[in-house]
C-alpha cells in the first residue's frame, strides 16, 4: 500500500495453547502476525502450577524477544499480542496481552479491536472506584470481569462483553484456562488449528501454516470457546447474542496477508478479483502496461492485467527493511520513510503510458509523492487506479483516524482529487464492485468507512472527535 493512514488496525493477535515450550510456538505466529502490528509485542505464559510470566516491549517481535527471553517464559499455555494503537496511546503501558491477579488464578486478555463504548463505560468505573493503569479500551473488560457478580469465569467473561459494544476477537486465559471469544457482529477474524496434542488460535491462516498447525476452523461470530484439561479438550460454551454480521471488507483489502484465508475467502483470490472488477469499471485504454504499488496491492494489478490484457511490469522497487508507512505513529516518521520506501524502475518507465494500480487512496500525500516520481523516471502518462472505493468516513472498529480531514475523499471531488495527485485520468472501483469480488452474501460486510453505514451506534464525543472541519488540501497546478 503506497498511502499511508494515520491510525491503523487496532491490534493484531498470536495467540496459541501448546505443550511444552509454547513460548517459542508463540514467538513463530507473532513473527508471522508482524504486519498487523509494529509498535509492540508481549506474550503472557502459564506453567502447570499455574504460574504466569509476562513479557512485553516496544518494537517488532524480534526486537522484544530474544532468545533469554523466551527461555525464561516457561508454560504449556501461552497467548501473544502485537499491537498498534487505535485506542489508546504507543506506550509500554498499553502493550499486551494484559496480565491482572485475580481469584480464580492470573488473568491475561489478549483484544483485537476496538470498543466503541469504552470511554463511557471507564468514566463509569472510574466513579466507582475502578483504577486503570492504561489508557487502552481493552483494560476496561478487565474491570467489567472483575466486578462481574458471576459465580463461574466463563459467566463473568459473558457478563463483561454484555456491556460493550464494537469489535473484539478474544483470547483470555484464566489460571490454565483458554477461552477464546468472537464479537457477535464478526468484524475480525479468529482461526482455530491444532498443532500435536494442543489448540493453536490466530488472527490470520498464515500463522498456523508458520507453524505447521493444522487449520481446523474460523470461529463464528459470537462463537465462545472454552479449552482446557490435559490433553486439552474444547468446549464450545453458549455463544453470545446474535446480531448481522458485519466483517470488516477492509481485512480483505489491506490488512490481512495474501496467504491467509479469512471470513471463509482466500486473501489473494479476493484481491485478484478487486483489480478485475477495476479494470471493468476503469479501463485505460491506449495504455503500455500496468503495475503496482507493492506490495499489498501487487494481485490487484495481476487481476487489472489479467482482465484489460495489459502487460504487468514490475515498475516499482520497495525496500523491504523499512515498515509499513501506513501503520507508523507520528506523520514525521511517516514521510521519512516514504522517501526511501520506493525507488521507480526507469527502463521500465520510461515513455511509457502506464497505469497504477494502489489498494486505497486515504490522504493523498504519499500518492501524490510516487506520481512525481514516477514522471521523473521518464513515464509519458499516469493513470491511477484504486481498487477500492472512496474513503469519506473513519471507522471506529479498529481501523482509526483520528479525524475525518484526514481523508482526502471526505471533502473533494474525484477531479480535485486527480489534478492533486497529478494524473490524467483517476479511477476507484465502487464498494458494489468490491462486494462481487468478495462474493458471497453481500450483506455481512462491514463497509462504514467507505458508505457511512454503521453497524453500531457511534456515542456523541467519539462522533465529534472524528469529524472535524475537512482539512483544505493545496491542489497540484
């Protein structure tokens, strides 16, 4: 993905139940996990006695664990976390998976996703007497856990999610207990395998082929699943109350690796299908070849070639050393790296009418940027394709700007928007066309930042926060 966003996915879970180091288990699926999150990683251990161990540390998994370190987190029952943070400041602090004493032994809570409703509900607790550590939304399922009047864990995690509203993937661990939860909406995704005698749980596919667990399945939405005994055994506990389901369509088109299969569909299939669809909707006739913005976007521009038969050319270089701009923190490290993220194939270039095909369009900034560059290494015309639609809204499900002037589509048109990035011709593929090539039924998509639909009620002050006054981009002359 060539544009970055401000904020981005909330975070991005490893979490595994395997016997005897499954420190190390972890560390693999977190490794595989990196993209979802770059900020922090933390892992939480249970031994047999029931001791937990925690580590956790600023950076990527393999700044934060090292080989000591993992030596020292012994336990057969183990949960990881990596993390960026959509709720919730980039401090230590807020790193999880989130470890708190409790009578019925440790409790570690792992969360991806956001909760809507957890500022109302911590001023809540807050008044009555509640003491948080972090300034993380997820903290606040711990509190709601612990003043649970429920006799039995499994009632007292139920009692908690009742009050919350918004997107969570769990996975908890009570004493030696796992217990696994989706939010009954689904917005994000949770895969179940089995690696020997033990149960492996991840946010992506590719986590489990990392491994060598075998896939077993995706939970369902609302689905809440209890593992425990030796050898484990699982017990599917009374699911939560059904709602529509809304997956989040944005997995499908950014976050999640191509490799993975997630919401029942394969990552690279659906992304194939966005760039035919694309090209159906914008073709760029007269033009020499087509290429893309890598590497997320990389089988959208082999989907766009397959369906306009145009040549696929490999026109852009990324260094694969630098991050992901789209999930840094701070603006200032976002344009740093953008400089030397990608470097344009001249011979390639050179002449040549192409078109450029991008995942999503969010600011404009960084896009504009590569359009400049792309001229300067000779190319005669620029058609830009997205191969999503406009985004106009944020989104408050794990997926967060911190306000709405920071989407360029929020506030001009699709000709102000072709004459800033500086191209001749702009086209985004409409969400209609993202449904079909997604396929299946239509309606369990969540798609509020690109339509404004919210599945849920958004409270007032989150509202306000996020829409402030468009921000006035300079057009390009």
């Amino acid at each position: 993905m060539g544009e970055p966003w401000l904020h981005a996915h909330r975070n991005a879970l490893g979490r595994f139940r395997h016997s005897p180091a499954a420190s190390r288990v972890t560390y693999l699926g977190l490794y595989s996990l990196q993209h979802r999150g770059q900020e922090s990683a933390g892992m939480v251990t249970v031994d047999g006695a029931g001791v937990a161990r925690s580590h956790r540390g600023m950076g990527l998994v393999s700044d934060v664990f090292s080989e000591t370190v993992l030596g020292g987190l012994a336990g057969d029952v183990a949960i990881g976390h990596t993390r960026y943070s959509t709720a919730g400041s980039s401090v230590l602090a807020n790193a999880q998976p989130i470890l708190a004493g409790y009578h019925e032994g440790p409790l570690a809570l792992a969360h991806n996703g956001n909760l809507t409703n957890a500022e109302a509900l911590r001023s809540d607790l807050v008044a009555k007497g509640s003491i948080f550590q972090t300034s993380s939304d997820s903290e606040v399922l711990i509190h709601l856990i612990a003043r649970s009047e429920a006799r039995e864990p499994e009632d007292q995690l139920l009692d908690a999610l009742e009050r919350v509203e918004g997107a969570y993937s769990l996975v908890v661990t009570i004493g030696r207990t796992l217990y696994a939860i989706v939010d009954p909406r689904g917005f994000r995704p949770l895969w179940l395998g089995k690696l020997g005698a033990g149960y492996v749980l991840a946010s992506e596919t590719c986590a489990l082929d990392l491994i060598g667990a075998t896939t077993v399945r995706e939970l369902e939405p609302g689905e809440f699943l209890r593992i425990q005994g030796s050898p484990p055994e699982i017990d599917r506990l009374p699911s939560l109350a059904p709602k529509p389901h809304q997956r989040c369509i944005f997995e499908l088109v950014y976050f999640s690796r191509p490799d993975s299969t997630i919401f029942g569909r394969s990552v690279d299939r659906v992304r194939r299908a966005l760039g035919r669809e694309l090209a159906k909707e914008h073709p760029a006739s007269g033009a020499d070849c087509v290429f893309s913005v890598p590497d997320s976007s990389n089988a959208m521009a082999l989907g766009f070639a397959e369906q306009s038969g145009l040549k696929l050319e490999h026109a852009l270089i990324r260094n694969h050393y630098v991050g992901r701009t789209f999930i840094n923190p701070t603006q200032a490290a976002r344009n740093a790296k953008v400089k030397i993220k990608f470097n344009p194939v001249r011979e390639v270039l050179a002449g040549k009418k192409v078109v450029v095909v991008d995942d999503s369009l969010v600011r404009g900034t960084t896009s504009r940027e590569l359009v400049q560059m792309i001229r300067q290494a000779g190319a005669k015309e620029v058609h830009f394709r997205v191969a999503s639609a406009p985004i106009t809204g944020p989104c408050y499900y794990g997926i967060d700007t911190p306000t709405k002037s920071e989407l360029i589509a929020s506030s001009h048109s699709l000709e102000e928007i072709r004459r800033h990035l500086g191209v001749e011709t702009l086209g985004y593929l409409s969400l209609d066309g993202m449904k079909r090539a997604a396929g299946g039924d239509s309606t369990e998509f969540c798609h509020a930042c690109f339509s404004g639909e919210y599945p849920t009620e958004i409270p007032d002050d989150t509202q306000k926060a996020r829409n402030a006054t468009p921000l006035q981009v300079t057009l390009a002359v």
